[in-house]
RNA sequence: GCACUCGUAGCUCAGCUGGAUAGAGCAUCUGAUUGCGGUUCAGAAGGUCACAGGUUCGAAUCCUGUCGAGUGUACCA
C-alpha cells in the first residue's frame, strides 16, 4: 500500500512544479484526528529557504493537490500546517488488499542479502537469560526482513573457543566416569569446573595446558572439545524449538570455524599498514580514543575482535551480504563501534555495505536490579521459559475450562507469546525491567490481549460463518470505521519502518493501536446483533476479517502463535 | 579520569528524526452495560519532559554546561 509515500510523491510532484527541489520531504500520520488522516509540516521550513511565507506555500501545494481524487480534503492550518484527509472510497477501495496472505503488504522493489547475527550462544554453559533478548529480537528482526522480501542469512556465532575449553577439558578428565553423567547437566559441570578453577592453583594451569593442547590439534582434546560443543548445542537447539525461533544447524557459524583465517585477517591490516605493534600486542588505532582495537595478543594469540573481523570478511566476500546486523548488548557498542571502523579500513566492507550493531539494553527485575534468581545465581533460559508457560497455564485456566490437552497448547502459546512479547514491546535500546504481571495481563500492550483479541474476532468469524459476503469493499459507514480500516492499511507503512530502525517495538505499538481501535469498533458497532443490516453486518465482517488478518500477521512476524480460540 | 547511553504522570513505557493543547497501560476515582466472549467500554484526575542556558517562526527532540543513573575503558568473550 505504502500510503506514505503516494503522499510523499504527490506532495513532491507538487513541489517540483512549483519549482522546489527539495529532498527529504516527509508525510507524516496526522497527530491528532481533527487534523486529518495525514500532515505535511515542511512548508515551514521551506520558507526560510524561499524567503517566502509559509502559509502562502501550503496553499500553493494545497491547491495544487486538492484536484487529486486520492483526498476528500486538503486544508492549511496555523502557521502553515498541511492537513490531509483521504477519501473513503479509496481506503474502501483498497481494503480488500489487506485480506490476501500478506495482509496487503508489498515486497520491497529491492531486496538485498541480509546477514542478521543473533543467540550467539557459549557452548562452554547453558544459556541464561541473557541470552534471551538476542535471541527473541534477532529472530524478530530476521522474520520481518524476510517478510518484506529481502534474502536473510540467519548466522549463529557461537562461543565454542577459549580458555573455559581448557577448564572443561580438564575437569571432565580428572572426574573420570563420573562426567559422563554429569555432563547431561552442563551448567552445573560448568559450575564445578570453574569453582576448581578459581580455588585450585594446579588445576587452573593443567586447563591452560589443555587450551594450548587443543588449539594445537591434539586428538583426545579435540574430540573431547566437540562432545562438549555437541551436546551443549543440543541444549541450544531445545530451547530455540521451544521459543519457536528459527535457528538450527544450518546458521550455526561457530567462532572456531574462522580459526584458519585469523593469521591471514592480522596479515591483511599489517600489508596495508593499518595495524602496529605496541607493547608487544598487534593493535588499531583510532582518532580520539586511546584504547585501540588489539588483534593479536604479544603471545601470538589471536582474540574476539580478529574473529569478528574475519566472520565480516566472510560475510561480505563469501555470503555477499550487503546489510549485517549484529543483535548484541548494549555495553559492546564500542567493540562494534572499532571493529565495524577497522573492517570499513581494510576494505572487508565497502560502502555500500550496512554495518549495524543492533543493541538492546539488560534485563532487570522489578526493583529494578539485575535479573538475578533468589540466591544470586543467573536464571536458566529453560527455567524461564518453564515458568511463563506454568503462569499463563494458572491464568487462563481460571477463566475458562478446557480439556487437558487444550490446556496445554494455550499455555504455551501464550507463556511463550508473551515472554516474547513483553520483550519486543518496549524499544530496544533502553534496560528492560521484566515483570510477570505485566507480562502476563489482559489489559494493556500484551501478547495475551492481542491474542485474546483475534480468538474474539475468530469467535464472531466463525458465528458468522452462513453469512454470504458479496460485498466487494466495506461501507465506511462512520469515522470509527474509517479509521480502523485506514490503520489497517497502515500496516505496510508500519512494518517498513521497523525495519529502517530494526524496531520491533514499532509493530507492536501499531498492534495495540489496531486491537483497541478495533475493541471500540465494535462495541459501538455490532455485527452479528438483531436488527443489524445486511450489508453493513457484511461490510464490518470484512473490516473484523482484515483486522484479524493484520493481528495474525503481525504476530507471526514476531514470531509469536495465535489461537483460534482462548 | 575519559568515552558511550539514558533521565517524560506514583509505576511501566510511547512520542514516526524540529511541529499544533506531550500520549498509552497499570494503580486511583466516576459512570455505562444482563454483555455478537465482562479478561468489556466510556470518562476524570495525574506533567516545570532532571536542571540552566543557547540555536529559530517553533525544542521532550539539535548544541553547551550542571546534576543524577547505568555501562565500557590494552592483550577474556
């Protein structure tokens, strides 16, 4: 549909003939509803620029544009404000879009080769919560990429080299028998492991050893090393099908596949002379920061940022990405901030490729602390995940009776729903402070209240099923209708500005926008009541339909179910 | 010390890149409705947008400073 832009287009033409060549013309929604569906504020503006009055320009646009048959009114108001209302019979018109598969949204004219680096989970302990806003954001981000039409490489670097190997190996080796069986528990061997590690002097240097053992290729630590990795990411991989996200092997691209590369990656900066020593350490040195980027260690080891230089290299050179996003914590932005710089230097990146480091803010509790279980400890991802279907589970089941099995599949769509939800919900960039009962509340921006909502219209859609809709568009019988069916088509507008931002909040804001306006609807409008007439009954059973479908999609986007009934 | 991020209603958050009287939800108070799913709808109250300057027709948004919070700061990932 992208509305927005037919606008920006008309008001541009508009602007052309009157001989301005401005860019960055922008229409935005209407801030308030008297003031139409749509507002262009850049007559303002212009008129420093012209040396002309700004009212006189909005007029000269307005009645340039009054003519198109798109707006039922165009009118300037206060110092220069365009107001735009579009005409009902083109929403009506165009509505039946918003029931096809797509819910009425195009694809992008131009796709591009996506990398979206996400999870990112380390092998040597089980995932926490920590892990749980890349995961769910990243997943997110992929889905609505994808959706709008561009080619995604979902790629999971996994932390599977280091000296935590080195610890495992050790313990695994000195427990004999024993850590076969306790290795089933991995969190807890991780534990153990690093409570010898951080007591015992001897001990702490034979898992040195062991790291220098397996970095040299020894047989036994090799093959111990990939049971450990195996067996964690079976782990991974559990809890990924749980939360219904899509990884699995094939965007498993571990940090040890780029072991042979590195030596190549620190060649490649010193051929070009962008990398020095000092103090021994391979370094990259930035204007206006002190700290440099360090590539290799003055023992000759190599470290994170040579691996993430290299995994960037094989995006651009190998995968042909042009866009790479990295789902990564906050407090790593001036990592990303020198290794996207060095990469754009040596020429891994060239400009046309979009380096993005998309941060999210930490998980907090209620009070505003760390996430942390009652004694301290970090919180198990699968815990977790446990819990929110356990309290979804009291929940629903207070409000109605359901056989077992029933039970069960709401439970979890919507324990997993809104675990997700209230995560993706609030902008990414800021802490997130979790709560269960908000998570987990009818009322307000919810996954339970969106999904509560389309089980409501799937109710009134199924009662309704005998009735014959040959309606073609809806009526737009009164401003209500008007505007829920204009949000409707909105939805394209919506999406495709999340995805400028990687914001998955600005879905979710839309969803809630549409789900009231929708409950509002149709309190004051009834659709199946007696006394109702048929085409108006056909023309909101339309409207309910697209609404539906809008709230489905979305939803699905997010990677979030719906059920057909609550 | 330096750097980055942030500071909006009692609480949790929006605010579409500089626009009109700063918006939601929760909590509080009031009302409607025997309800096409009451886990509803409507309304009231709640604000010096941390503070002080500046930029301009116009600032929560941009710049400077102050205060407060968080994070990061040379060979861990």
């Amino acid at each position: 549909m992208h509305i927005k832009s037919q606008l920006t287009k008309i008001i541009t033409d508009a602007l052309n003939q009157l001989g301005v060549t401005s860019s960055n013309i922008t229409v935005t929604e209407a801030t308030k509803p008297e003031f139409g569906d749509y507002q262009y504020n850049g007559a303002m503006a212009l008129a420093k620029e012209l040396k002309s009055n700004p009212r006189e320009i909005a007029n000269k646009i307005a009645d340039i544009i009054k003519t198109n048959p798109i707006f039922s009114d165009v009118s300037v108001a206060g110092p220069g404000f365009l107001n735009l209302t579009l005409e009902s019979t083109f929403i009506a018109k165009n509505l039946p879009l918003a029931l096809n598969e797509r819910a009425g949204v195009a694809k992008k004219s131009d796709p591009i080769k996506v990398v979206v680096d996400y999870s990112s989970p380390n092998m040597a302990k089980q995932m926490h919560v920590g892990h749980l806003r890349s995961t769910i954001i990243g997943d997110t981000i992929a889905n609505l990429f994808e959706f709008l039409g561009d080619e995604i490489i979902r790629q999971n670097h996994i932390g599977d080299w280091g000296t935590q190997f080195g610890m495992l190996i050790a313990y695994f080796e000195e427990n004999g028998k024993e850590s076969n069986s306790k290795l089933s528990d991995l969190e807890e061997f991780y534990k153990e492991a690093k409570a010898c590690f951080d007591a015992d002097e001897e001990f702490a240097k034979r898992a040195r050893e062991y790291v220098v053992k397996l970095q040299g290729g020894d047989a036994k630590c090799l093959s111990l090393w990939s049971a450990f990795i195996e067996k964690s990411l079976e782990h991974c991989q559990d809890v990924y099908d749980t939360l219904g996200v899509k990884l699995d092997k094939s965007a498993v691209k571990s940090e040890s596949s780029y072991n042979d590369d590195l030596a190549q990656v620190v060649q490649d900066f010193q051929k070009k002379g962008i990398s020095t020593k000092s103090q021994d350490a391979e370094c990259i040195f930035f204007e206006g920061s002190d700290n440099p980027l360090i590539i290799q260690k003055s023992d000759g080891g190599f470290l994170y940022a040579t691996t993430d230089l290299a995994a960037i290299k094989f995006r651009t050179q190998e995968l042909g990405a042009k866009r790479i996003c990295y789902v990564v914590d906050a407090r790593q932005s001036e990592h990303f901030k020198q290794v996207f710089a060095a990469a754009r230097r040596v020429g891994y990146a060239t400009d046309d490729v979009k380096l993005e480091h998309i941060a999210f803010g930490v998980m907090l509790d209620k009070s505003g602390k760390p996430f942390k279980t009652r004694d301290g400890g970090t919180v198990k991802l699968k815990d977790l995940i446990d819990e929110s279907i356990k309290r979804a589970r009291d929940i629903i089941s207070r409000a109605n009776e359901y056989t077992p099995k029933e039970l069960e599949k709401i439970a979890y769509t919507v324990g997993v729903g809104s675990l997700k939800y209230a995560d993706l919900s609030i902008n990414r960039q800021s802490n997130y402070i979790f709560d269960w009962d908000k998570m987990l509340s009818l009322d307000g921006n919810t996954a339970l209240y969106m999904q509560y909502a389309y089980a409501r219209i799937n109710s009134i859609l199924n009662r309704a099923k005998d009735v014959a809709i040959t309606l073609e568009t809806p009526l737009i019988e009164d401003e209500l209708e008007r505007r829920l069916a204009l949000k409707i088509l909105t939805l394209d507008d919506t999406l495709y500005r999340a995805y400028v931002d990687a914001s998955p909040h600005i879905i979710t804001g839309y969803l809630y926008e549409l789900a009231t306006l929708f409950m509002k609807f149709y309190e004051l409008n009834p659709i199946l009541k007696e006394g109702v007439k048929e085409q108006t009954k056909q023309s909101r059973l339309l409207i309910a339909k697209a609404v539906a479908n809008a709230i489905k999609t979305s939803l699905n986007i997010l990677g979030i179910d719906v059920l057909e009934r609550i």
